[in-house]
C-alpha cells in the first residue's frame, strides 16, 4: 500500500503521504520567512534604521552573510521535504506491518472462533507466517480434538451406565433381567450378536440364559461345562477375552442376506467381588473401541452384582419359606406334642394310679404269696409230670432240696402206699383239662411221710393243656388225714376194690 488513512506517527496526524510531504515543505517555508523576517528586524532595530525596502537593501549590501539568511527557506523547505520523505517511507513500513499483523490476527481469531465452534476441521492458512506458533495452534487444535473425544466417550460412557443402571432396577427376575441387559448392550454399542451365560449353583455348568440374533435352534439348550471353550475359560480366568482374528468356524452373524463371520467378539465375565456369576459374549462386524470394551465390563460388573443380589434375595426368600413352613410345622408339632404332653400327663396320671393300685396289689399279692408259701406246698410240671417249679413249703416239709426235685417226675415223692388207681383217676381228670383234688400221702427225703389236700390244676392255652401246677396243703394231724383218705377211697369206690383184693 502506498498511502494510509487515519496514522499516527511521532506527534504529527496525517491524512495521506502526500499531505504529510506538502505540510512538511510548508513548514520548512515558514521557518525560512521567519528566520529572514527575524534577521531583518534585528539589523533595522541594531541600526537604527527605519523599516522600508530601501533601508533593507542597504543592509543586505553591506553585509552578504543576509543574503544567505535570505536563501534559508529553500534550504529549509528541501531539508523538510527530505524529512517528509523519509517519514513517509517509515510511516509505509510500520502500516504494512500494521496490515501484515492485523492480517495475522484475523487469521488466528477466525482460527480460534473455528475451533470455539467446534469446527475440528478448519487448517491454519498458508498466509499465516509465524510457523511457531502455527505448530502450537496445530497441538492446540489436536488437544481440543481429543479432548472433544475424551468428553463425547464419557459422555457416551455416562449415559449408557444411567440407562442401564436404570434398565437393573426395572427389573427383578434374573432370566427377563438377562434378556433385557443382553439386548440393551448389543444395540447401545452397535454390536450385531450377543449372548449370556449364568453358572450353575453347582458352579460346574454355564447355562445360556440370554441370546441376540443367534440361531436359536442352536443355542437355546446350550450349555457350557465350566474351563471349555472361550467361553469357559473366561470364567476360570476372570479376565476379558478380545479376539480380532475370529476363526471362519467359531461363529457367524445372520441376517436376511446370509450368514457373515464377525471382525471383533469381545467375552467379558459377570465378576462380582472377585466371584465370576456368569459370561457375556458380544460379536460385532466392527472393531470395539477400548472405551467401549471398558463400558461393556462396567456393565457385567454392575449386572453381576446385581444377579448375585437377585440369586441372595432368592436363597432369602427361599430360607423364609422353607422358615415358614418349618414354623408352621413346629407349630403343629407343638400343638401335637401339646396333646401328647397332655396325653402323656392322663396316661402318667392313669399309670400312677396304676402303679398305686398295682403297688397295693403288689402287697397284697406279697401278703398272700408269704402266707400261701408259709401255708402251700406249690410245684408245676410239665405234661408228662416232670417237675419244673417247686416252692420254699415244698422243699421244707419234703426234705429234699430243689435242685434235687427240679427235672425228676413227681414219682420222687409218691410213697408206696398209694394206690395206682387214684393216680390214674388223677392223670385222667387232669388231662381232660378239669382239676384234681384228693387226700395223698408223699414220701420225704428220710423216708418218712406227710399227708397233703392236694389239687392239680391243668393250665390251658388255645384250648390244649400245656403245664400243670400243684397246690397242697400240709395236713399235720395223721388220724385226721387218714381218716379223710379213707373217706376218698370210699368216694371213689377204690376201698371196695382193696378190701376185695385184700
């Protein structure tokens, strides 16, 4: 540019150059004049002489050192004209650097107000001179970008963690929770398949609980033992598995146009303070970002909490029933015990009065078992008369002992002078089951005797006789017992027989 409007420069204001050059020569004129002016008013003053042309021109020839005084504004002109040039070409040198820097400037404020913008497209223009601070805008622009990046995957990040920590308290059953996480995380990262696994509670099997967009012919029944596979390995190691090289024959994705291997399949386990609950696996035809593998196990994390919250409420609320119901049965094993005790208490209450009266029976009983064995000779036999039983009156009127009674017939103690006939009549009555009585002489030990009132009672079980007990009474006078012999010999029609054969 060679001129320039509203300048500036050293205390002097310029419309244009060529104005600047006019006044400076105008300037240097005026000095001249006044400078010839000045010089002629002190001559006339210091001669005294009046202020006409012809007294100047005396002065100016009497001295010739005027008549360069008289040529001072030429000179003054031609020096300030020099100077209005030189100013010039200083004033063209700082407006184009003025124009050079505002022009500068613009380019990196519309650089700046591009990328305030968010216009990460915008380049530094070429015109831009300062190669320095281009390379700093550049790095800036580059820190912006990525910095932009940084916030949008938090910002994905964020919105996605609140969607699906909203999508876990919709929901509380774990196999609908697992179709709906499986189905959110696959179309929020824009994968093309998808599938969960939950581990068994003997934590031995994984189970498919959730599939998206598989061949469910092949997969709704899968299940995975625990270490087999991709899968089950990353149960084992609790870590994620990205595979980027996927094998032709490890998985396809489907679609209406066929089936297509996937670029990316990312296995994450469901790890929940350090205990893995189950596996997700997640296969796409695009390779997932790190933010977004790092969103996915956010994620499993949170759902695995969440699954193990679910399976705890379930073995809670199982315990509580099964509590329930174990109350419930305590209560009527209590109200059962109740009618026991209850029972038990009439029954303990019947049986002591039992045990009262059979207490009382017992003395009675032992009253009249010690007066029956002071008073009775009691044996039992078998039914072919040998002796099983023998009491303590027994053993004393006999004499013998009972180890010597005890296995032997009762022929041990039958004295000679019985007759066969009574026993036969007896062994008769008391084998058709009716009892004996008659007056028997027995023979002791020293061969003495003592008479008896003796009575046989057979003993019946089923209708049939199976022993025989004895019970004799001790007739002390002989006149009497004899005489009550006779008399039953005489009953039984057996002293006739005797007296005939006598």
């Amino acid at each position: 540019m060679s001129t320039f409007r509203n300048t500036t420069h050293m205390g002097f204001s310029y419309s244009d150059g060529r104005l600047a050059k006019r006044k400076f020569v105008f300037v240097g004129l005026l000095l001249g004049l006044g400078l010839i002016a000045l010089a002629m008013a002190v001559d006339l003053l210091a001669n005294d002489l009046p202020i006409t042309i012809t007294s100047i021109g005396m002065i100016y020839q009497r001295n010739a050192t005027h008549w360069i005084i008289l040529t001072s504004p030429v000179f003054l002109s031609a020096v300030f004209f020099v100077t209005a040039r030189m100013v010039e070409h200083r004033e063209r040198i700082i407006a184009h650097q003025l124009n050079s820097e505002k022009t500068q400037f613009a380019i990196v404020e519309d650089f700046v107000s591009q990328l305030e913008n968010q216009n990460f497209n915008v380049a530094i223009s070429q015109e831009f001179q300062n190669e320095k601070l281009a390379s700093q805008l550049e790095k800036f622009k580059s820190k912006l970008i990525a910095e932009k990046e940084n916030e949008e995957k938090r910002s994905w990040e964020n919105q996605g963690l609140a969607k699906f920590g909203e999508l876990l308290r919709k929901q509380s059953d774990a196999e609908l929770l697992s179709q709906d996480v499986l189905r959110f995380l696959v179309k929020y990262l824009r994968a093309n398949q998808g599938s969960l696994f939950l581990i068994d509670s003997n934590e031995e099997l994984l189970e498919l609980k959730a599939c998206y967009a598989y061949d469910r012919k092949k997969f709704v029944t899968q299940i995975i033992p625990v270490g087999q596979g991709l899968v089950g390995q990353c149960y084992l190691e609790k870590e994620t598995i990205l595979l980027l090289d996927v094998p032709g024959d490890y998985i396809k994705i489907t679609s209406g146009l066929g089936l297509a291997s996937p670029t990316c399949v990312v296995i994450s386990p469901l790890l929940s303070k350090e205990k893995v609950v189950g596996v997700i696996e997640v296969a796409s035809f695009d390779r997932l970002p790190k933010h977004q593998i790092k969103f996915l196990e956010k994620c499993a994390e949170a759902f695995a909490s969440v699954i193990e919250s679910v399976r705890m409420n379930e073995n809670v609320k199982n315990l509580l029933e099964q509590s329930q119901q174990q109350m419930e049965e305590l209560r009527s094993q209590e109200e059962e015990m109740r009618q026991n005790m209850e029972e038990l208490q009439a029954i303990q209450e019947q049986m002591s009065r039992q045990l009262e009266e059979n207490l009382e029976m017992k003395n009675q009983l032992e009253a009249r078992e010690s007066v029956f064995t002071q008073t009775t000779i009691l044996s039992e036999s078998d039914l072919y008369g040998t002796i099983t039983f023998v009491n303590s009156k027994f053993v004393e009127v006999s004499g013998f002992t009972s180890e010597e009674l005890i296995g032997k017939g009762h022929n041990v103690v039958r004295h000679p002078d019985m007759p066969k006939e009574l026993f036969r009549r007896m062994w008769t009555t008391i084998k058709s089951g009716r009892p004996f009585r008659g007056i028997v002489k027995n023979r002791k030990k020293d061969g003495g005797y003592y008479w008896v009132d003796a009575t046989i009672v057979p003993i019946l079980k089923d209708a049939k006789v199976v022993k025989y007990i004895g019970a004799r009474y001790h007739i002390q006078d002989a006149q009497i017992a004899e005489r009550l012999y006779e008399q039953q010999l005489e009953r039984l029609g057996i002293v006739t027989d005797l007296l005939v054969e006598a």
